[in-house]
C-alpha cells in the first residue's frame, strides 16, 4: 500500500505528506508477540501555523477553527501502513471540516399551509380546553 505525494484536503488545498510529522509507536490491547515488537500505532500531526501550503484564508479559517496544530492517530489495524492510510484519512476529514464554509442561511417565510395548520390546531386547542370548563351558570 503506497502513500500519495500529498494531501488532496479539498479543490483547493492540497498539503505536501514533507510538511507533515509521524510518530510510531507501540498499539496498546491484547496481542500476541507481533503486537509487543511492532511500532504500528501511527500519529500524525500537522502544523497549521507554519505551512507554506495554505493561503492567508486557509490559514485563517484553520486557525480559528481546529488550532495552531491538527493531529490524527490511529491504532486500529495491525499493519502500520493501513493505520498511516487511516491516519492521513482521519487528518483529511479534520482538515475538510475546519476549511468547510457553512452556506449563509436564507430567511424564509411560513407557508400558507403551514399557517393554515397552526391556526387550526390552536382553535381545535382552544375548543378542547372550552369544554373543559364548568358550564357558564355553576361555578
């Protein structure tokens, strides 16, 4: 399983795998004499701060959003190359989300139905709650 040369984030920000750091080290659980000698625990981390790669915006919206630094592990598997995939899967989608620019809300107005409804269920309330008194001449 080979590694991209780089990070496809989104269209428009794509990350070289030079600027980003990996740490191995040993996966904790149960396992065997493997789990006890093999570095398959992956981590990597990504420095928002100091990347070349990412436009003034970019760098921005990262900052504000995830931190001056981004990290992803993963531990899941037994071989280290499909936890270093998972990794840098993980790492994308953090990435994706902070870059993510939420659409600008578009106010809207009740429609008719809907108004129709609402005031139709308030007079069925209404009515309900009418009967429910004693009648005019008892109290």
């Amino acid at each position: 399983m080979t590694l991209p040369d780089r990070l496809e984030v989104n269209r428009s920000c794509a990350i070289p795998l030079s600027e980003l750091q990996w740490r191995f080290s040993r996966s904790g659980g149960p396992g065997g004499q493997h789990a006890n000698t093999a570095d398959t625990r992956v981590e990597v981390v990504f420095d928002v701060a100091a990347s070349p790669s990412l436009g003034s915006e970019q760098r921005r919206r990262l900052l504000e959003r995830v931190g001056p630094e981004v990290r992803a592990a993963a531990g899941d598997e037994r071989s280290q190359a499909r936890n270093r995939a998972l990794a840098l899967e993980r790492l994308q989608s953090r990435l994706a989300a902070g870059l993510r620019v939420p659409r600008a809300r578009r106010p809207t107005r009740p429609t008719g139905g809907s108004r129709r409804r609402r005031l139709e269920a308030k007079r069925r309330r209404s009515q309900a709650k009418r009967l429910r008194r004693p009648p005019e001449g008892m109290e």
